[in-house]
C-alpha cells in the first residue's frame, strides 16, 4: 500500500506540471489577444486610413497569413501527452475493482472485529491514528452497496443510513437521497422490519413521485402488512395479539458465518475475555535463555519471556535487530502475491476469503541475513531446519487477517504436506517485524489466550505432542489490522530430522 501512496504522488507532480504547462500556453494566448484587441480596435476606427499606411497593410496580410496559422498550431497543441504517459505507466499498478471491493470488505470486517461505530469510523475516529480521514456520503454509499452486492443487509442498513445522515446534514454527494432511501428501504424489508421500510418508501416517494420500484413496493408492503394484520386478529387471541403488538421485531444481526467460534475470536482480538488467571499468571518467568549452552547464545543469550502455559508459548525479544527486518522486508517486496493456503483434501495451495495478506517466501541461500536468521531459529529451538518450509514473510494491511487455523495437518488431512516428504509441522517460529498501532494480535481460541505483536520478538511453539499427536488447543488466528501495517516472518518446522532432538513420548497427550 506504500507504494501506491507514492504512486499517487507522483501522479499528482505530473499532473501539476501539465496544469503549468496548460496555464502558460493559455498566458500565451491571452497576451496574444490582448495586443491584437488594441490593434483591431484603432484599425476598425477608420479601417481605409489604416491600410493606406503600406506597413499596416503589409503587417495585416503578415498576421492573417502567418501569425494566425500559428496561433491555430499552439491552441491545437496537445499538453498533456507527458502525463498521459505517466498515467498509462502508473495504470498498471492501480488497484482493480476487485481491489476496491476488497477493502471496502476489510473495513467491515474491521468494523464486527472491534464493535466499531458507524458514524465514528466515517469521522476518522480509530484508536492509534496519525493521519485522521472521513469518510464522505459517497464512501458510505460504496460499502453499503458492497454489502448489498454480498446479500449483507445488515452492513447495507448500517452504511446507507449513515449516507442518509451524512446526506441529511447537507453533505454535498454525487449520490442523491433517493437512490440511497431505494437500498435502504430494501436492505430493511430484507431484514423483516417493514415498519420502517414503509416509512422510508414513502419517504423517497415525496421526492420523486414517479419513481417505479417504489411505487411497486409501496403497493407490496401495504399489502403485505394489512394481510400479516388480519392473519394476527383471526389467529390469535386478544392477549396474544396485543403481546405481538407490543414485542418489538427482531432484526437479523449478521448473515450466515462459516466460523462457529467466530464471536470468541473477535473478542479475544478486542483483548476480552482473555482466560490467564492470576494464579496461573504468577507461573508465568523471564529468563535469560542459552538453549544448554549453545556456543551462539552463551555470550549473548536470547530474552525469553512465557507468555502462555499451556499451550506453552514462548516469547523472544529483540531477537532481530532493525537491520535484518529492513533486509527481509527488502528481500520479500518485489514478490509479495495474495497468501494461500493447503487444501486440506487435495493439499493444492489456493487463495482464501479467511486469509487476507501478502506473503512471499526467502530460502536461506539467497541472502546471509535469512541464514542467520534460519541458524538462530535452530540455536534456539534446538530443532533441526534444514527439513523447515522457507522463511514466509507476510504483510497484512488494514483488514489484513487470518482466521483460525491450524499449522499442522490433522488425520483427516493425510496428503497436506505429502509433497514435502517431511511429517508434519512440528512447530511454529512467528516474527514480529513492524509496530502495529492498533489491532494484529495472534489469538489462540480454544485457550482464551492473546499474544500482541511486538517489533523484533518472535513466538514459539509446538503444534504436535511428543507422542506426534496434533495439539488442537494451537487452533489461533491473526486478528484484523485496524491501524497500520503488520510485517512478519514466520518458520515452519516439520517432524523430520528431529527423532534425536525432540524424542517421541509414550503417551499420546505427552
């Protein structure tokens, strides 16, 4: 996303030197017409007079037959063919619409993860912001109409109203009330609450009286609650009906969701409902870590701090220094390309709606700084990483996530990792490489547990048990990024080569 915003600066610096360019050719012609004005304007005061003087006549058929010719030439001289040009360059690198729909998703999402208001998003007021930006009724009207596009009437009711509110308060938009009253009215119908459907129908119809559609769905929602009345009086009874009468309707909340623990995620990304107890939290050290001595760590030993018992999770800090993430950050930017994940059937790697970020992949021969990195991960771990997956780096941007997940393949999973030939992800090695303002944390559902990101640290830990049995309480997730960008790198180490380093258990939880 950096790079678009340079994108677009130097877009705007061509664009301005085209309006100079523009603007001096205009000066040219104004000056040009001006001279020419008090020229015509004492040869029409007595038009025989003046050709009689020869230089007059001979500068007249001068101007006409020449000067003019080029003045023609200057107006019809194109100025802008230099930002054209730039434009059609920078074209290439623009955002799709598929882009756009996809940001405007990442920001409702943003808006559920963190119970985020309407009207505060639109003023800009998000937690850890430097650069404040509102949203305008056009913005709004765009969300709500990629809700729509979704069948996402609840998101479609919360930004159409907000367009309406933003258009009440005389907004100036390209959009006018009746097209955002038509969706609203609908989005609210869809929703069961024809009260305020109808109300708004009716609305739209004071501004535009011929408008089709609602003149249709006056008629149908009319209809429909004169039938839904009489159905009441002749089926129910007096108390009953006055019971309905009174019980306010109930509004669909969120459409389908495919993750059924999606309310504790998101409160685990808002920092609630975080289950570490005090008593536990005491059990909880820092230490200074030379992995039984390692020749590597014995003069500097690695910060290692616990951050969860069980699962235990691990956290190192400082372990990179600001010259290797700028170096790995260099190294993974020319390549980034929409993560995937392993189809847990054909163990194909495919694009995901529940993992949003940018990844690339760094072997260790291609630069001194990731084999550095790679050696201290096996320093550390005391796992061997020659049988490792490369070093993934992942940017997620604003919205930017990864819902739960496991590392490891499970039973139903046999061919996950087929391809490698090396068991199973063993373990998991997570680098924090960029501050996040606000958002980005690394959740672990089944536990209750929330590791925040940290620049320069990395997370440890293990995905299977000694026994090689998956451990189901490392189901985590990377929460959406609200504000800022969130770098980081991650290790993933497999079973093999580690039969000597982390010997098998003999029970199957062990």
């Amino acid at each position: 996303m950096t790079d678009l915003v340079n994108t677009e600066k130097d877009l705007v610096t061509s664009l301005k030197d085209y309006i100079k360019a523009e603007e001096s050719k205009l000066q040219q012609i104004k000056q040009w017409a001006e001279s020419l004005e008090k020229l015509t304007d004492r040869a029409t005061s007595d038009p025989e007079a003046y050709v009689g003087h020869p230089v007059n006549a001979f500068k007249l058929v001068k101007r006409l037959n020449t000067e003019w010719g080029e003045l023609e030439n200057l107006i019809l001289k194109d100025m802008s063919d230099g930002f054209i040009s730039n434009l059609t360059i920078q074209r290439q690198h623009f955002p799709t619409d598929e882009d756009q729909t996809g940001a405007a998703k990442a920001l409702i999402r943003l808006q559920d993860t963190y119970n985020l208001d309407t009207d505060k998003i639109s003023r800009g007021d998000l937690p850890g912001v430097k650069h404040k930006s509102s949203l305008t009724v056009d913005d709004c009207f765009e969300l709500g109409k990629t809700a729509y596009s979704d069948a996402d009437y609840y998101h479609t009711e919360l930004w159409m109203s907000q367009a309406l509110k933003q258009l009440d308060a005389g907004e100036p938009a390209a959009i006018d009330k009746v097209t955002v009253l038509d969706y609203l009215s609908y989005a609210l119908y869809q929703q069961g609450d024809m009260d305020k459907a109808l109300e708004l129908t009716k609305r739209l119809l004071k501004i535009d009286p011929e408008h089709q559609r609602a003149n249709g769905n006056l008629k149908y929602f009319e209809y429909v609650m004169s039938k839904q009345k009489k159905d009441g009086q002749e089926s129910a009874t007096e108390a009953t009906t006055k019971e309905q009468a009174t019980e306010p309707k109930k509004k669909k909340r969120h459409p389908a969701d495919h993750l059924p623990e999606r309310q504790k995620y998101e409160m685990l990304c808002r920092g609630e409902n975080v289950k570490m107890t005090p008593r536990r939290q005491k059990k909880l050290f820092c230490r200074y870590f030379d992995a039984g001595k390692n020749p590597r760590l014995v003069l500097a030993p690695a910060k290692e701090q616990d951050e969860w018992d069980k699962p235990r999770i691990v956290r190192y800090v400082d372990i990179l220094s600001e010259e290797e993430m700028e170096k790995i950050k260099e190294l993974a930017k020319p390549r980034l390309k929409r993560a995937t994940i392993s189809n847990p059937i054909t163990g194909v790697l495919e694009t995901a709606e529940y993992r949003v970020s940018k990844s690339a992949w760094l072997a260790g021969y291609e630069d001194p700084v990731v084999k550095r990195i790679n050696q201290r991960i096996e320093d550390v771990t005391g796992l061997d990483v020659n049988t490792a997956e490369e070093l993934q780096v992942a940017n997620y941007g604003v919205g930017g996530q990864y819902e739960p997940h496991f590392d490891f393949a499970r039973k139903d999973e046999p061919d996950a990792f087929k391809e490698l030939g090396t068991g199973n992800r063993i373990a998991t090695w997570l680098n924090y490489m960029s501050e996040v303002p606000a958002g980005g944390a690394t959740v672990f559902t089944e536990v209750g547990a929330a590791v925040w990101p940290i620049k320069g640290s990395a997370v440890f830990w293990y995905n299977l048990f000694q026994s090689g049995e998956g451990d189901y309480s490392t189901r985590h997730a990377a929460c959406p990024v609200l504000v800022g960008s969130k770098w980081v790198s991650n290790k993933w180490i497999h079973e093999r080569g580690q039969e000597f380093r982390r010997r098998c258990g003999l029970s199957e939880m062990n």
